[in-house]
C-alpha cells in the first residue's frame, strides 16, 4: 500500500506541474500558445514544458538515490537505482530539448538565425553558457 501511496503521490506532482503549463500557456494573455498559429509562441511553450520536465526529473532523480531510508524501504534499493538509469535517458532528452526549443522560437521572433540567437544567449543572458557546459557534461 506504501508503494501506490508513493506513486500516486509522484504521478500527482507531474500532472500538477503539465496542468499548471497547460493552463498557462493556454488561458495566456496574448491567446492561446498551444493551438495559435504563432510558431515562436507554440515552441516556447512547449521548450517551457520540456524545462519544467527536466527539473522535475531531477528533483526525482535525486529522491531516487538519495538514500532516503523511508523510501527506500518502499521500494528497495536495486529498484530505485534501476529507475534512476532509466529516468537518466528520458531527463537528458529533457534537458536538450528546452534549449533547442528555446532557442528555435527566440530566433523566430527576433528574426535571426538559430546559431546566431544561441551564441547571443550565451553571451548576454545569465548562466546559460554555464548551463550549456553542464549539459554537455550529463551527455557525456
């Protein structure tokens, strides 16, 4: 019973974190970012998520192995490590993803080109060169 508890617990905090996205991107001052025909808008909003995804699968990844003896007794340690390897793939999709997204929709709006936009985030935007090292490391 432990186990469901847990999971449902889980499962609730993602649908929580999708459903804020959702209705902020669709009940959005300047219209819908989902359905709308603004390309720039819908892949912000869908580079938000894959941020939001990625944050919350660290903060998991971290529950996973953190040796929290509660949770650990729930589920035991062989499993939760092997969930970790697996959410490992999924959250480093994440984590490249957002940029791209991110970046591709910034370069619309602006009017520039996607290389262009990235190299102008690095330079003026705060730790987004630190966070582009970052991530090449995860990769590797």
């Amino acid at each position: 019973m432990k186990k469901v508890a847990w999971l449902v617990l889980l499962f609730s905090q993602l649908f929580a974190v999708a459903g804020f996205w959702f209705w902020n991107h669709y009940d959005h001052p300047m219209g819908n970012q989902l359905a709308g025909g603004d390309a720039a808008a819908q892949l912000l909003a869908y580079g938000r998520l894959a941020g939001l995804l990625a944050a919350f699968l660290i903060l998991v990844q971290v529950l996973l192995v953190g040796r929290v003896k509660w949770f650990e007794a729930a589920f035991g340690l062989d499993r939760l490590t092997h969930l970790h390897g697996a959410l490992g793939s999924l959250l480093i999709i994440f984590l490249a993803t957002h940029p791209l997204l991110v970046t591709m929709g910034h370069a619309i709006n602006s009017g520039t080109g996607r290389w262009e936009q990235f190299v102008d985030f690095c330079r003026s935007w705060e730790d987004v060169l630190a966070a582009t090292i970052g991530l090449g490391i995860m990769a590797l």
